[in-house]
C-alpha cells in the first residue's frame, strides 16, 4: 500500500498528483500554494521534482487504496554538505476522500523508515501553527520547538503562523 516511487514512475502519475495537490488547496492547507490552483502549475510543481527524485536526493512516498494514489510525502535531503544527517518532510498531502483512514499516519511511518535507512538522524519541517496537520504531527511525536508569526498565506487567503517541527530517530 505504502511505496517509494522512482523517477519514471512519479513522472506518470503526475496527473493524480496534481489532483491531489489542487484538492489540499481547495481544501483550505497552507501547502505553499494560494487557491485556486491551476492544474499546469500544480502539474509544473511535481515536474519540478524529478530531478531531486533522479539524483537520490528526493524520495516520494505514495499510499495507495483501491489502485488509487490516496497520499504523498516527499523525503527531501538536506542540500548542505555540513548537514548530511538531516532530512525536510514536505508535501504530506492526503486526498479528502481518504482523510482519517491513517494515511498520513503510515506516510510518516515509511518516511522515518526510509530516513533511518538512509541514515538520517534528524528529521525537520515546518507547519501551519494550529492546524489539524500541526496536531497530527503532534500526535506522531514530532515536537514543535517554535512558531513564525504570520509566515505565509493559506489557500484561503489568510496569514497564517507557521510552527517548527523536528524529531530525533
Ligand atoms: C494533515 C493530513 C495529512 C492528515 O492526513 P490523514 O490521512 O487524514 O491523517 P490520519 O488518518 O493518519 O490521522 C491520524 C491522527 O492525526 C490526527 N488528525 C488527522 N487529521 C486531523 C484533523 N483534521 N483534525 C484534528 N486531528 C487530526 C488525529 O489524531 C488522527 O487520528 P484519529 O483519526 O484516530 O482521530 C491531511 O488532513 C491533509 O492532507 N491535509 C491537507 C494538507 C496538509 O495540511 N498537509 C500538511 C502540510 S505540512
């Protein structure tokens, strides 16, 4: 159900993944994007990663259901040399018609495992401050060190703070 895709695997499924990325904003998520999302740009955004993906530095992991891509988590390396041990979640996005199933829940589950695999020992990220995806990180034992106040927009147009998430594997 929970797999990592290669390059020319991501790249077909490209369409899905737009799709997904449109329905998080329409949503209302503060995902790096305002709504509405047009479709190309949702599409350019995934293009935009198979490079990292190619070169080991990204690594997208999907849930399936009923032959569906439910959800998505990007396992990003960190560029820096000086920081070889560290990992970036991005992108955790599950589609509306599989929320609260424990999608997002296994997502993280193979994403930790692919970091210690990787020998990543640090894990970090950041999240809209009081959202249902802070609190879900929260659950998971992320631990929220921090807040940006009025970091970015949401979808929906408002400032949203942004919380500073990290965990130790
Ligand atoms: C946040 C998100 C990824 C959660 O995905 P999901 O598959 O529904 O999460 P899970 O089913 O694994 O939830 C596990 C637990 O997290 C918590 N949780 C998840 N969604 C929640 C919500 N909307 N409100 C409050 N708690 C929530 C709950 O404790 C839940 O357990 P429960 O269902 O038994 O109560 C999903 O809502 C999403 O894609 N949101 C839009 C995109 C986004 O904000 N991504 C994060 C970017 S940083």
């Amino acid at each position: 159900m929970v797999r990592i895709l290669t390059a020319a695997e991501f790249e077909k499924q490209i369409t899905r993944l737009a799709e997904i990325l449109i329905d998080a904003v329409d949503s209302g998520a503060g995902v790096s994007f305002m709504k509405p999302l047009a479709r190309d740009v949702a599409e350019d955004f995934w293009r935009g990663q198979i490079s990292g993906i190619a070169a080991q530095k990204t690594f997208p992991i999907v849930a399936e259901l009923d032959g569906t891509i439910a959800g998505l988590v990007l396992l990003m390396r960190a560029w820096a040399p000086n920081q070889p041990h560290r990992c970036d979640v991005a992108k955790l996005l599950v589609h509306r018609d599989f929320r609260r199933r424990g999608v997002a829940t296994a997502l993280m589950q193979a994403l930790e495992d692919k970091a210690k695999a990787l020998k990543q020992s640090l894990i970090t990220f950041d999240a809209v401050a009081n959202s249902p995806a802070s609190r879900f990180y929260q659950k998971l034992g992320f631990i929220c060190v921090g807040t940006y106040p009025n970091f970015a927009y949401s979808g929906d147009g408002k400032l949203d703070d942004t919380a500073l998430f990290y965990k130790e594997i």
